[in-house]
C-alpha cells in the first residue's frame, strides 16, 4: 500500500531522463512531466528544483548558459548523470507496483465517494461539472481503455481475479 505521492524516485529519474534529451530549465521540467501525464499531474516546484540543485551537487548535471536567455537557469546532463540515469532506469522498473497502487487507490475513492452511504459529498448539479457518479466512472474506464488501445493495443477484457492475475502474472502480495 502506498503511502502518498508519487513512487519514490520518479520525479528524478523524468528529470534525468528529459535533461538526456536536451538541456532544460526546472520550469520546462515540469511543463513536459505534465504533459506526460496528459495534464492529469505536474510535480511541485518543490520537488523539482531540489532534485535539479542536488543532481548538480552530485555531479549528475551541470548549470549552462543559454545565450538568447541569461536569467534562466538551465541544466544539461552529465557523464556522471547518465551512469546515474542507468541506475534510476532499474530502479523505476521495479516500481510498477507503486505506481499501480496509486492509480487504483483514487479510483478506489473515487467509487467510494459516488456510492458509499457514509459520504455525503455535495456534487454539481448535472450537466453542471465534474461529480462522484457512475456516469464519470464509466467516463474514466473509457478513457483508460482508449490510452491502453493507443499505447498498445486493442482492449480485451481480463477475467482473471485479482488473486489469479497475481498468480499468473507471479506478483508477491
């Protein structure tokens, strides 16, 4: 179970990752995160520019000018940094469970808050906004499904039970 945020070391590794592309400034940083995520989440400025200052304490990175911008501080990757960016690529493969944990658990409470008796949230009227009903449930299945069929391929059910996936697929509980 996660305990909150994003899994551990993944805002590093995006900010290694997106400097290997090309040199960028903490700000474009997490513009291009929050385009990753489809503008559904964007790290704090908090936790971007620590990770910058220290990937240049550590040697991961380094400031350069940029002529056309002198006030912006912008960062390019090291050699140093890239050994690190292999180091974080297989840390982050292992996190896959993290980040399901964190996907499926506000859907949890997402379902929780539209049917759950004990939670009286004050909704939109329809038509009027987002609310806790089935209607945007069913809203966010789809859109699920339709990222799943454009990142791979078309959607087919999965029958398994949880504990039979967990099974198959030789996941630890």
């Amino acid at each position: 179970m996660r305990k909150s945020g994003p899994p551990k070391g993944l805002v590093s590794y995006l900010v290694l990752e997106l400097l290997e592309e090309r040199p960028r400034y903490g700000y474009e940083i997490l513009k291009e995160i929050g385009d990753l995520s489809g503008g559904h989440w964007e790290p704090s400025y908090g936790s971007v520019y620590p990770i910058l200052y220290k990937f240049e304490e550590e040697g991961y990175a380094e400031r350069i000018e940029v002529e056309d911008e002198p006030d912006r501080k912008y960062f390019e990757i090291t050699e140093a940094g890239r050994e690190k960016l292999a180091e974080k690529r297989e840390e982050v493969g292992q996190t896959a469970d993290d980040v399901t944990d964190v996907i499926l658990g506000f859907y949890h409470v997402f379902a929780v808050l539209a049917t759950d008796e004990r939670f009286d949230v004050d909704n939109p009227e329809e038509g009027e906004g987002w609310r806790f009903d089935e209607a945007f449930s069913a809203w966010i299945a789809e859109q699920l499904i339709r990222h799943h069929e454009y990142y791979f391929e078309e959607f087919e059910r999965v029958e398994d039970t949880p504990e039979e996936f967990a099974d198959r697929m030789g996941l630890d509980d």
